[in-house]
C-alpha cells in the first residue's frame, strides 16, 4: 500500500473564539530531549490522577526494584504507583505537592541506591492475541493516566464504552505558549505514539485513526507521516490554523470533523476517543514492553533557564533539583510556574515532586512575564464574549461568581468553561476572569457534595424509621399473638372442666346422704338421696354424651382442640361410673318393705 493511500489529508473547520497569544515555543523545541540525571531522594505522592489516592503496599524500610509497584490503585477510578528507581523507601508522609493550595498530602519517599535495578518484565510482542480484560489490567497494574493535564485513569477511557467507537483522535495541537513536549515526542518516537494508537484501536475496536495537529509542527507531522508508512498504519491528519485553545478536546473534535461534543456529554457520545501523543507513547510501553508510568517529558523553559528544553524526568524527582539541573535562575524570577502562561499556575513551594501531570515548569523573568496589574471595573467591552471558545458570557459569569450566585452561574453553564485564559487574556481591565470561575466552580462543587451527604444522611434516617416502625410492628404483631394463645389456653382449659362442678356437687351431695342411711337415717332420707342420685346419674349420662358430640366436631373442625376434649370425656365417664356405682350401692342396702 502505497503512501498517499495510507495518510489522507482531511480539511479542518472551525471554532468559535480564541486568541494568539505569542507562542514562545522555538526557545525550548530545537534541541533534543535530554535525560535527567538520577536524583538521591524520590517523593511520589500517592494522587497523582483523578480519582481515589492509591493504597500504599510497602512500608518505610523496604527494599525496592525499579518499576515495583509502591501503592495500588483502589475503587473505579484510580492509578498505582510504582517506583521510578531501585532504592529503599525512608517514610510514608506528608509532603507539599505541587498544587495552588500548597497542602500536604501522603507520600511515599525513596532513597536512590544508584543502581537502577529494573523488576522483573513480561514483554507482550503477541499483544493482539491476549484477551482484552489482560491489557486493560496491565494498563491499570502499569499507573498509566492521561499526560496532557488532567491525569484521567487510562484504562477507565477504554473500559468505559458506552457507546460504539470508530474513531480515535490523536491530539497533538499542543497550543498552550512555551510548552513543546509532545512537540518533540512526535519528533523523536513517532513510531512508540502510533504503536500505542495501534493498541488503542484495538482497545476500543476502532477502525479510524486521526491526527489533529497544528501548521506550526510540520517537523513532528512529518516525522508521524513517515511512522505511519513504516507501521502500515492507515492514518487520516487534520492540519489546524495556529490558535489559542485548539488544542482543547471539544475544540479540536470541532475543528477535525466539525461536530461539537453536546452540552454535558463526552467525545464518546460522538463515537470518538481523545488522547495525547504521550499517553499513546505510554500505553505502548505499558501493554507491550510492561513498563509503568515512572518518567515523563517534560519542557522547562522561560528567561531565567540557561539551558531551556524538553527533558525526560523520574517522576517523584523534586522541582528544587530539576530546576537546578537546568541552571534556573530564580532571583531573576519571582514565581515557578507549573504548566503555560495561560492555564498554570505559580507552585507555592519547589520542594514538591514533578508529578505525572507536569508538563512543563516555566521560569519567566519579571520583563518577560510580568505580574498581573490590579483589576479594574469591568467596561463591558466584550472582548472576553467574542474570544470565548465555549460560546459563554464571560461577563454573566464574572456576576455572578462576585455575588456567589450560584444558581445564576449554572444557569449560564459554568461548568462548559475550560478555564483556558482567553477570557482574561484580552480583558482590559486586568480581571483574573478564570480565578472567579474556579471559586464559583468550587463552591457549585462543595454545595453539590454538601447536598449528596445531606441526601445520604435523609436516607439513613428514613432507613432508620422504616426499620423502627417495622420492630414496633413485629412486637405488636408478637403481643398479639401471644394474647390470642393465651385465649385458647383458656378456652380449652375452660372446655376440659366444663360442667364438672355442678356433677361433682350432686355426686357428693349423694354420696353424703348415702352415708347418712348407712349410719341409720331415716327412711324419707333414703328416698330423697336415691333420687339424688338418679338426677347425678342422669346429669352425668348427658355430660357424657355432650362430650362427645363436641368431640366429633372438634375433630372435624379443631383437630388441635380434639387431645382436651378426649381428656375432658375421659374424666366425664369416670364421673358417670362413679354415678352409677353410688346408685348401686344405695339400692343394694335399702331395707325391704
């Protein structure tokens, strides 16, 4: 297959908004990438990604190997941490990170040995005959996340599919000033970023590969074009106009196949899948070589850096080293900023770590990079609407950010904003735009968490209710129960003596004045207790057969009242006999006439 038919070139479109901001970007993109030296001291923090903080699986003395794992990945969303160099862990603690707050957070810290040992790997040359589950755990055992800035969980992009994918877009705009990492990626290991894509596609069953890059990288498209021809790789590129933030996800979807991803849906939703050429180059060296995530590119450039570039550097190593390593002259600078003038931000200490995320540490002098001038009244120019690449109102937002009016903020969809400076590039009023943005995201944000505890906690109290009342309910049901047995007990008590009384008066009453002749009474005596007993005989006869007739039916009708009512006939009969033996006795000894 020849050339032209494997690459097919692809018009670009458009997008709303954007700016040009000077690129600076030649100061650190024409030499090649350098390694860092090893450190002596290693601080990897336990989040380095979106998501849950990994679970450490060592303990402060422990000996480790290079690309050991240090701490596990826990829940859905999560990436492990492995060791960048063989050496021991001196403490599990918390270290500043870089990150605006300046908080601590869990590390673990590791003593370099200078040996570089590596841990034992399991390379995978037959990679498309392993079952997907296999490569989605070695992406995932491997700590491999995004490498653009966010630090998204890789093997969550590929696990999560919703939908049917038929496109996976490489995105190589870089548009961000001064940053050249992926720039010089793309130079250097064209074939490591499309064997990665070739797992990708795979991954995600995929048949279309694009490349979205900007006219300003024509060494980096070339050096992937001739990749491509040597892998075989069927390749589609969209060459972009240089412009401020298409480098976006949503804007460069925009602007290589003219779709925009819908308000609150993901690029899925569209059959595609974003990703850089560094997490691409990774993926490769994950799945196929087994290597995890323990070095990235990362650009260090600015005026106050003798010797600007892009350097590929253990990550845990701390920013104070690096910095030193590049000749950084921080007098000459009053701020490190982590990421490019337009979405970074200056790092409160450079005793922190250079983490997975960290693209780019710039150093600008004060001429260079100036402050920003306090803010003025906002003029309503409209400059931020017109540049806004989001299509938002940039003034609405600034509103209601000011009053904490929350409500109003979501109304004009603060969350589309991608926070990329556009807004407040041009304001000139000097109005840190995005930073009013961020509180009133973070506000939206904890209300949001505050509500879901709150629902949680109604939840509970409802279950807890639900549960009390249901006791309350078993225990009446278990009184009641109990009163009704103790009724039966009654009624069958009640039916075993059920006439006993008067037939047992009768009974000894005859007996008596039985006695009573024997003892020489007279004869008026006799008759009457004969009689007596007659009457008892008869009593006890209609007992008997009472007796029996609600016998029959409870054995019929009760079976379990029939065992009372037996014994109850039973002490009836004797009755009867006894009856029936006085009347004999008392005619056998009346005198003759």
């Amino acid at each position: 297959m020849n050339a032209s038919a494997l690459i097919k070139t692809v018009p670009a479109h458009r997008f709303h908004g954007g700016v040009h901001p000077p690129e600076h970007k030649v100061e650190s993109s024409e030499t090649p990438i350098e390694a860092m030296p090893l450190p002596s001291l290693l601080i990897l923090p336990l989040a380095m990604h979106t998501g849950i903080p990994a679970d450490p699986v060592v303990k402060p003395g422990k000996s480790v190997c290079k690309g050991e794992m240090l701490a596990e990945a826990v829940g859905g969303i999560s990436a492990s941490v492995h060791a960048p160099t063989s050496g021991r862990v001196v403490a599990i603690e918390d270290r500043v990170i870089p990150h605006e707050s300046g908080l601590k957070v869990p590390c673990i810290l590791i003593e370099a040995d200078g040996e570089d040992a590596w841990r034992s790997r399991h390379a995978w040359p037959d990679w498309q005959q392993r079952p997907m589950d296999e490569l989605l755990s070695r992406l995932r055992n491997n700590g491999v996340v995004g490498l653009g800035g966010a630090g998204f969980p890789t093997d969550v992009k590929y696990r999560n599919k919703h939908k049917p994918i038929h496109t996976l877009l490489i995105n190589a705009a870089e548009c961000e000033p001064y940053i050249t990492a992926d720039d010089r990626l793309m130079r250097e290991r064209a074939e490591e970023i499309l064997k990665g894509a070739q797992v990708a596609l795979h991954l995600l069953g995929a048949e279309t590969l694009l490349l979205g890059i900007e006219d300003n990288k024509p060494q980096a498209l070339a050096a992937i074009k001739q990749a491509a021809e040597l892998l075989h790789q069927p390749l589609q590129v969209c060459v972009v106009p240089t412009k401020y933030p298409s480098g976006g996800e949503r804007q460069l979807i925009e602007l290589t196949t003219g779709q925009e991803v819908p308000a609150g849906g993901l690029p899925s939703d569209l059959g595609l899948v974003c990703q850089n050429p560094g997490t691409l180059a990774q993926i490769y060296r994950a799945v196929v070589k087994d290597e995890p995530l323990i070095s990235r590119i990362t650009t260090l450039t600015g005026g106050a850096i003798e010797r600007p570039g892009n350097y590929e550097i253990l990550i845990g190593t701390p920013i104070e080293t690096v910095l030193n390593h590049v000749g950084a002259h921080l007098k000459q600078a009053d701020r490190v900023i982590m990421g490019g003038p337009m979405m970074g931000f200056a790092l409160p200490s450079i005793d922190a770590p250079l983490i997975k995320t960290t693209n780019c540490l710039l150093v600008p002098t004060r001429k260079e990079l100036p402050r920003p001038m306090p803010d003025n009244p906002c003029i309503r120019c409209g400059h931020c609407e017109q540049v806004c690449p989001a299509g938002l109102l940039p003034q609405q937002l600034l509103w209601a950010a000011k009053h904490r009016d929350l409500e109003s903020a979501q109304l004009h969809s603060i969350d589309a904003c991608i926070e990329c400076g556009a807004c407040a590039w041009v304001c000139p009023s000097q109005i840190p735009l995005v930073q009013y943005y961020r509180y009133a995201k973070g506000e939206i944000r904890q209300e949001n968490e505050e509500y879901i505890k709150a629902e949680r906690a109604r939840a509970r109290f409802e279950a807890r209710q639900a549960r009390l009342e249901k006791e309350k309910q078993e225990k009446e049901a278990r009184r009641k129960a109990r009163a009704e047995a103790a009724a039966k007990a009654q009624a069958k008590k009640k039916a075993e003596g059920a006439g006993d009384t008067a037939q047992d008066d009768a009974i000894k009453d005859a007996l008596a004045r039985a006695q009573a002749k024997k003892q020489g009474k007279t004869d008026t005596a006799n008759e009457t207790s004969l009689a007596d007993l007659e009457k008892a005989l008869e009593l006890a006869a209609s007992k008997v057969k009472k007796a029996n007739e609600r016998l029959v039916a409870a054995e019929q009708d009760a079976p379990d009242m029939a065992n009372a009512l037996r014994k109850a006939v039973t002490k009836l009969e004797e009755k009867h006999q006894q009856a029936q033996k006085a009347l004999d006795e008392a005619r056998n000894k009346e005198p003759s006439a």
